[in-house]
C-alpha cells in the first residue's frame, strides 16, 4: 500500500509541475517518471531511517516522497538547461 501511494505522489509532482510551467522542456509522460522515481526514493529512504517497515506509511516517508519527487523534478529541470 505505501509504494502506491509514494506512486501517486510522484504522479501528483509531476503533474502538477506540467500544469504549472507548461513550456519547459520535457514532455508529459518523462516528467511523470521522473517524478514518481524520486518519489520512490525518497520514501524509501525516509521509511529505512524511520521504521525500517515498507508496509506502513510513516508522515516522514510521506513528506519524504513528495521532497524527493520535487527535488528530482528540479535536477532533471537544471541539467536541461
């Protein structure tokens, strides 16, 4: 249940940074991967420190998911130049 939700998550990013700056470069579908990929890793990171257990949700492997969805939105937006 929680790697669907960090999936969601990351979809939500990623969706929401194409609504937001439609012109930049990338197109829809690798914004969305990208997206749910640092979400990915960014829950999984959060919940190895915290609980250690991929079958809850702890509010840091939440935020967590979001931080690293957005983080790997805006490394993918800076290498594009």
């Amino acid at each position: 249940m929680t790697l669907i939700i960090w999936i969601v998550m990351g979809l939500a990013a990623g969706w929401l940074k194409r609504i937001l700056f439609p012109g930049r470069p990338g197109g829809f579908v690798p914004t969305l991967v990208l997206a749910v990929i640092g979400a990915l890793i960014g829950g999984y990171i959060a919940t190895y420190f915290t609980t250690g257990d991929l079958g809850s949700l702890p509010p840091a492997g939440f935020i967590a998911a979001l931080a690293g969805a957005l983080i790997m939105l805006l490394v993918a937006a800076k290498l594009r130049i």
